[in-house]
C-alpha cells in the first residue's frame, strides 16, 4: 500500500486526541513530526484530512469517514502483529481500556499496580468514559461496564466488588439546618446535588426497601456532569453544606468514615451487581488483554 500503516496510525492517534501537542505526548513523536506525517498522508490521498486552527484540530469529512473505517482495522492490524507475542518469554505491548469515573476510582487502583509489576512489558492506557462505546471502534481493546449495559456478543468476565450500592449523605452543618430525610420521597424538599450523562441523561436516585422499590428526582443547586472532576466537586460541595449527594458508597466512604458526611436512608439502599470486564470474543486475544483477562480471573478466585 502507497499509504504507510504508520502515517495511518499518527492520523488516527491525532484525529482522537484533537491536536498534534496533545497527540504527541502519548504517541512518543514531536508535534512537528505528527504534522509532518498527516502533511504526507493527505498529499498521498491527495485530500485534507484535518481542519487546523490554532485552537483545535478536527477531521474533515473526509478524515471523519477515513477515521470511522481505520480505527478498528488497525485493531485488527496489530492483533495479527501482537501473534508474534506468543513466542516472547512474557507479553508486551499496548493494552488500551475504556472505563467508567467510578471504576478508575473504585476497581483499578487495587488491580493496576500488582499488573504493572507483574507485566513490566506491557503499557496500559485508560480511557475515563461514562457513555458506552463500541471499544474497537474507539481503538480501544476492552472496556469496563456494568451488566445492564453490556452488549451481547461480548464476553463479560467479573471485575472488581460483585455487589455495590449507592450512599446517600450530606454534611452535618446541612442537616442541623434542614433536618434530615427518612423517607426517599423528602428528599423533594431538600436542597440535592445531582449529576448528568454527557447525552443529556440525569439518572434519577433508586431506593429499595422490603422489596418495595421508588425512583425519586431530586432537584437542588448543582448539577455535574457525571465522572472525574465534576463528581469531586459534587463530593466538595455536599462536605461544605450545599445538599445532599447521592453516590458510590466506595467513593464517598472516606469521608463518611472522618464524619465529613454522615449518611441518610441507610434502610434504603439498593445493592447492585458490581462491574464487569468486556472485550469482543475473538478466536486470538492480544497478548496484553490475555494477560490482564487472566490476571483479573485470578483476582477474583483470590477475592
């Protein structure tokens, strides 16, 4: 082919990250050497590739419909490459995860290290994403979600705590001054700090008790958008006294634990399946999701 795979793979590492600085810092390439790359693609293809300003680098229609297509082939390209793995002494390689807020903060940290260390060969890249995302086309080659959300041709292996619930908590200072809920339906009186999908979807709170089950929604003061920085700020609000929150009781538990917060409608809180590890059912796993796929089984027979 006239295109070279790796001016192909530098366009799509640029096109995700939406400009050359940002592409170059994962990509182990100089800026200049990304446009230098992209210049030689589009003059080969003999068409642009990218809008370049000096704010923002996005695909051309073109680019659009070139990245759609070649992202996941060079998936492909590289677990073809990645065979070779299965004649090293230990695999190496890129394992690249897509993976929700609460599992970068809740299931990861416990997993990660001990992998890194057991698999000094291999680079691992996360990707913090809420919505769902087929993980090839994102370049990507697993995912973590929840059981709910999971298509059906993929293989789902447990990671992380098997069950989870949410915890529904405010600040001392809150409570003194408006009293506290007993029933999730008072929660329509209060001041609560809720959270929003990038798609535009604010999930309402779910209550259980005795098998009797009630959605309520909330409304109050703030609304973050849900994963990273925007729920810390959800998490920093509901501490100085501006609501309630309603969360992963993982992620709240240390300050429920230094009484920063102090929990409501214990009684009600609805328990769930925990997370699962997802990538698409091929014949021949990359050697680098192989390794984390067993590392991740062994985990939870130890567990």
């Amino acid at each position: 082919m006239a295109e070279s795979l790796a001016d192909l793979a530098l366009f799509v590492a640029v096109a995700r990250a939406g400009g050359f600085r940002e592409a170059a810092r994962t990509a182990g390439i100089s800026a200049s050497g990304l446009s230098e790359a992209v210049r030689r693609l589009e003059a080969s293809l003999g068409v642009r590739l990218l809008h370049r300003t000096t704010r923002s680098v996005v695909p051309t229609e073109a680019g659009a419909r070139l990245l759609d297509r070649l992202a996941p082939a060079l998936v492909e390209v590289e677990a073809a490459l990645d065979v070779v793995n299965g004649f090293r002494d230990r695999p190496a390689g890129t394992l690249r995860l897509n993976v929700p807020a609460s599992a970068a903060r809740l299931v990861l940290p416990a997993l990660v290290p001990p992998f890194l260390a057991a698999y000094p060969d291999i680079r691992l890249e996360v990707t913090v994403d809420e919505s769902f995302v087929d993980v090839l086309a994102a370049g990507c080659d697993a995912g973590i979600r929840y059981d709910e959300r999971l298509e059906q041709d993929m293989i789902a292996t447990p990671i992380g705590p098997r069950q989870q619930c949410m915890a529904t908590a405010a600040s001392p200072t809150y409570l003194a001054a408006r009293g506290r809920p007993e029933h999730p339906r008072d929660l329509l009186q209060h001041a609560c700090l809720r959270g929003r999908f990038a798609s535009g979807a604010m999930p309402g709170w779910e209550f259980e008790r005795n098998d009797e089950v009630i959605t309520v929604e909330p409304t109050g003061p703030l609304v973050v958008r849900v994963g990273g920085a925007g729920v810390d700020l959800a998490v920093d609000a509901a501490i100085a006294g501006c609501g309630v929150i309603h969360l992963f009781e993982g992620w709240l538990q240390p300050h429920l634990a230094s009484g920063a917060l102090i929990p409501v409608l214990e009684d009600w809180r609805r328990p769930f399946t925990g997370p699962f590890l997802y990538y698409p059912g091929r014949r021949h796993l990359p050697a680098p999701l192989r390794a984390f796929v067993d590392f991740v089984q062994a985990a939870q027979r130890e567990a």
